[in-house]
C-alpha cells in the first residue's frame, strides 16, 4: 500500500520550508532594529515572535526532511511522529515568549516608561512586514494541505498570527502618536494574548496525535469502505491513528470459512484498494477471521443483489452443504419475454451472485412469469357471483376446505377475477391447505374458461 510520501510531496516541502527561512529572518532583522532604535516593546515583542518563528520554521525544514524518511527497523511506523514532537516543542517556546512579553508590558505599565520615538519607518517595516506573512501563510497553507503535513500547517498558522500581531503593534504605536502613553504596552499584551491562543490551538492538535486519538470520521469511513468489499461478512473490530499524514488503520474482518486462501487474498486487496481510494495515504493491517456464514446472511445478499439489478425474486433458499452453498431462486420476469431474453437475465443473476460467494457457488434459477399488474374493472352482476358461490361450494365437498363466503367476481378485459375466503381445519398444515385450495381454483377454471385469475384466502374455523 501506500507507505511514505512520494518525492514531489517531500521537494514542495523543503521548498516552501527554505523560503519561510529567508523571508522570517528579513523581517525579524529589521522589526528588531526598529523597535529598539524607536524604543517599542511591542515591536519588539513582534519581533521576538517572529524569531521564534524562525527557530520553527528552522526546525520544521529539519524535522520535514526526517520524517518523511520512510519506515525502518527501529521505527516501523515511519518518522511522522517527528513533526508532531517539533510542533510541541515550538508551542512550549511561544507559551515562554508570551509570559515574557506580559511580565514585561506590566512592569512598563505601573512603571510608566517613554512613548516610542514615532517615525514613518515603523509602519513601513510592519506593512511589509504584513504583506509577506500573508504571502507565505498562503503559500504554506496550501503545501501543508496537500501534503498533509502538521508542521507545515503549524507553520502557516505561525504565519497568520504574525499578521495579527503587526496589525496590533500598529494599532499600538498609533495610540502612542495620539498621546496615549499605554497604548504600546497595551499592544504588546495583544501580541502576547496572539501567541497564547495560537500555542493552545497548536497543542491541541498536536497532542490529539501524539495520544493516538482517532481522527474525526475516519474509522467510519474506512468501515464503510471495507464493507463494500465482496465476501467480507462483517467488521470485528477496526483502530486507525494518525502517524504525519499516513492513517495507520487494523481491521479484523470476518470471511467466509470456506473461501480458498487466494480468495481471502483478494477481498484483502480490494480492502486496501477501497480504502485508499476513500482516505489517500493509508497503510491497512487486514486480518481474517473464517466464520460460518449463516443461511439467513446468504439470504439477505441475495435479495440484495437482486434489488439492486431490479429484479423480481421469491422463494430463495439456501443449503451450506459444508464446503459448498447452493442456492435455489424463483426469478419473475415479463411473461411476454422470449425465452432467450429471460435465461440472459436469470444468468447475469447467476453470475452476480457467484462474484459475492465465490465461483463453487450451485445457484439454480426457477423463470416464472412476474403477475400482472390487476386491470382495473367492475363487480359482475350478482347473478353471477351467485353461480359462482354455488360451484365453490360443490368443488369444495369434500370437507377439507368448507364455508366458502365473501365471494366477489370483477369482470375486465382480460376476464373474470374471482376473490374468496374460506375455511379449513386448524390442525393443517399450510402445504395441505395450498393444496386442496389450489384443487378448487383449478376446477372454478376449468369449469369457467372466462375466469382468468383466482385469489383465495383461507382461515381457521371461528373460534
């Protein structure tokens, strides 16, 4: 299956990783010279954010080149865990910057230092500033979601709130050329809160996939794709975790016990297939249990099977002689239908269920005509229905089926259709029952070649 990542993937990394070096180490540069020259805490504070974000990105071109390494003896995993461990790290970093900013913006505030000298320089540095961060926030963005790297995803989120930030040092050394003394310490408490809530959103994720936590959705997804495979009976038991952006998933899967290994081979194949078609990079550990399948599962499948080609079936029933399953259908088609038409049907369902239970599989179609749709008509006269009544009641002589009652007879184009009810001993079966009834329907029609179709429906005696 798809293991470590492909070249491309790892070559867009580096690429977009070595950019964010040279554009962070520019800006930090000049932010920090401005920001001491001009005496800004929160320039600086922004500064030393951004420097921070260059030990990061630092790290993350090193860890990228890592853990992409594919797996090996000591870690059969991969090296994917690697850039969760340098997103962590840099996460502890921002969480010590941002207790250092605060500790500092309040000494500045019950202290009372000088506003920052004001100048066009700073606001320059810091719009550039700006606009290169969303550049490469985008650019990081987008190489992060393709290949699916946290570090990378870290790094442009890095990237976003250093606009954030900038935004507030703007606003702070705005208010301080208003006259307003607190405004940059106040600024610089807006960086601080910005890296805060940046480290808690990181360290969230981060620590989501170093404890293993399933991602959202995804055993869901894999269980559905798995049981779309041919032959799989049911799911065990399933586990995925995230290693980088490869899913680690283990499935145990019930087959049937009488597939051949080459068979089982197969369903594994189509798993792994099915699954990487519905997640992308995954690595599946399939393990098959052999169960017993039981005929009322078979039975389901086939009826399944047959719903889904639009087909008509009845009457299935299904023997597990040990090593082989035979199974008898009744299949309705059109009773206008050449036979030829009719066999080409009954044998693509044939072949549709031997794709599910394997080649051995006996399967013995019965074609019989689908009933018609009733035609519409109108009650005969009561004369009739009367006649009717009277040579029910005489083919049923013999006892076995009596009071032969609610007696309707419709005429329509196609002939007479005769309903009725009637009763029988409690202690018959419904084999015995079906037969003496169908004795009467035959000789009503042999009796009255105009009666196209009789319905009947038999009770026990009133209690």
């Amino acid at each position: 299956m798809s293991h470590a990542h492909s070249h491309p993937d790892h070559s867009v990394k580096s690429r977009v990783a070595a950019i964010s070096i040279f554009a962070s180490a520019g800006m930090a540069a000049a932010k920090l010279i401005v920001g001491i020259l001009i005496g800004s805490l929160a320039l600086i504070s922004e500064a030393l954010h951004s420097s921070v974000d260059l030990v990061a990105t630092i790290i993350t071109w090193m860890v990228v080149k890592v853990s992409d390494l594919p797996a090996d003896e000591e870690h059969h995993y991969g090296h994917g865990k690697l850039e969760s461990l340098s997103a962590l790290g840099v996460t502890a970093m921002l969480y010590v910057l941002a207790g250092g900013i605060l500790v500092e913006a309040y000494s500045r505030l019950r202290e009372g230092t000088p506003p920052p000298v004001l100048s066009a320089i700073p606001f320059i540095v810091l719009l550039a500033d700006i606009a290169v961060n969303l550049w490469r926030a985008r650019a990081l963005h987008r190489a992060a979601r393709n290949t699916k790297s946290q570090a990378l995803a870290a790094d442009a989120l890095h990237f976003a709130s250093d606009v954030l930030g900038s935004v507030a040092v703007i606003i702070g050394l705005a208010l301080s050329g208003l006259g307003y003394a607190w405004g940059d310490a106040a600024a610089a408490i807006g960086v601080a809160v910005v890296i805060a809530a940046l480290g808690l959103r990181l360290a969230r994720s981060t620590v989501e996939t170093l404890l293993d936590r399933a991602p959202e959705g995804v055993s869901e997804k894999a269980a559905a794709a798995i049981r779309t495979v041919p032959g799989v009976v049911d799911i065990e038991r399933l586990r995925v975790r995230m290693v980088g952006p490869t899913h680690f998933i283990e499935a145990i899967v019930e087959v049937p016990r009488t597939y051949p290994i080459d068979r089982v081979e197969g369903i594994k194949r189509r798993a792994e297939d099915a699954v990487a078609r519905a997640l992308g990079d995954t690595d599946l550990t399939f393990t098959s249990v052999p169960v017993a399948r039981d005929n009322e599962s078979v039975r389901e499948r086939i009826m399944v099977i047959a719903r889904n080609s639009g087909l008509a079936i009845h009457h299935v029933t299904v023997h597990d002689l040990g090593g082989k399953l035979t199974v008898s259908i009744d299949l309705e088609v059109d009773g206008g239908m050449t036979l030829t038409a009719a066999h080409d049907i009954a044998h693509g369902l044939e072949r549709s269920i031997r794709e599910e239970f394997g080649e051995d599989v006996e399967v013995d179609t019965h074609i019989e005509p689908l009933e018609p749709e009733l035609p519409h008509g109108s009650d005969a006269a009561p004369g009739r229905v009367e006649i009717i009544k009277v040579a029910l009641t005489r083919f049923a002589a013999d006892g076995a089926i009596h009071d032969i009652h609610n007696v309707r007879v419709r005429d329509t184009d196609a002939g007479e259709i005769v309903n009725f009810h009637c009763r029988a001993a409690p202690s018959m079966s419904v084999i015995e029952v079906h037969d003496h009834v169908d004795e009467i329907e035959r000789a009503l029609r042999r009796a009255f070649p105009t009666v196209k179709r009789v319905i009947s429906h038999a009770e026990p005696p009133n209690a």
